[in-house]
C-alpha cells in the first residue's frame, strides 16, 4: 500500500503500487507486508535526524519490522518513507524522470527490508539490486545517494 501524505510532487500513486506489488512478488513479501508513505522533506528530515542522527531530509528510508531480515511468510515486514520532494532533485542530478525515480526508491527499500544494507555488506545490496533493476525493467545507475 502506498499513502500519500505530501501535497507537493504531484505523484501517480497507481503505477507506483503495480510497482510495489512487482517487487513484492519479487522478494516474496506477503500480500499487504509494506507500507510505504510519500511525505514532505520536513517530515523525512525528522525520520533522518531521529532514527540516523543526520541533518535534513533523504530520499527513501526502511523501517524493518523485526530488525535485520524478515521471518519466512511474515505477515507484515516493515514501513518505508519516500520523500517525493528529494526524489525530485535527484531524478534532475541523474537525469531521470521522477516515475522512474520512484520506483528506484521503492526497490532500494523494499530491498532494505529484506535484509540487506549497503552500508555494511560490501556491495551485495548493491550487485543485487542491479540485478533487479534489469528484471523489473527499472532504469539508471548506481544507488541514489546511499
């Protein structure tokens, strides 16, 4: 399920969600395991100082339901927050249209909730998303400013 709580980014929830649901396919995720809200760079930047201990707004944070990676068949896996506003800059700095955008943020999180992390992992996350982005058809390189 994807909530728009930003007023902002005009933003097409609907494809978003097939989207979602792709990737949910994808990772195995239960049917209605994530939620994902689109809110405002003030909002993110309270979520980023709070939870990271970092200044200002980020484009898509994870929040797992049970920590690390989830139980085989959970029937709710985590939240994530996208700020639509931040996506926006950073589809102009990669060249990218803000759907595509979009849906690079909601692969990188979902991924997130599966277990990975980038920050810790040495490129796993990273060689895996790749792979995915080629199979979900996802365009662009690279992590977004992760």
């Amino acid at each position: 399920m994807i909530v728009n709580r930003q007023r902002r980014v005009p933003v097409a929830v609907r494809p978003l969600q097939q989207f979602q649901e792709r990737v949910r396919r994808e990772l195995g995720f239960a049917h209605k395991s994530v939620t994902i809200e689109l809110i405002s760079d003030a909002a993110m930047a309270r979520l980023n100082e709070t939870f990271r201990k970092k200044k200002g707004p980020t484009d898509v944070l994870s929040f797992p339901a049970n920590g690390d990676r989830p139980k085989p068949g959970a029937e709710y896996v985590g939240d994530i927050a996208i700020s639509p506003e931040t996506a926006r800059r950073n589809a102009r700095r990669f060249s990218r249209s803000l759907p595509a955008e979009m849906r690079i943020l909601i692969l990188h999180g979902m991924i997130h909730l599966s277990g990975f992390d980038h920050e810790s992992d040495h490129g796993e996350m990273d060689r895996f998303e790749r792979r995915l982005r080629k199979r979900l058809g996802v365009a662009g390189q690279g992590v977004t400013g992760k």
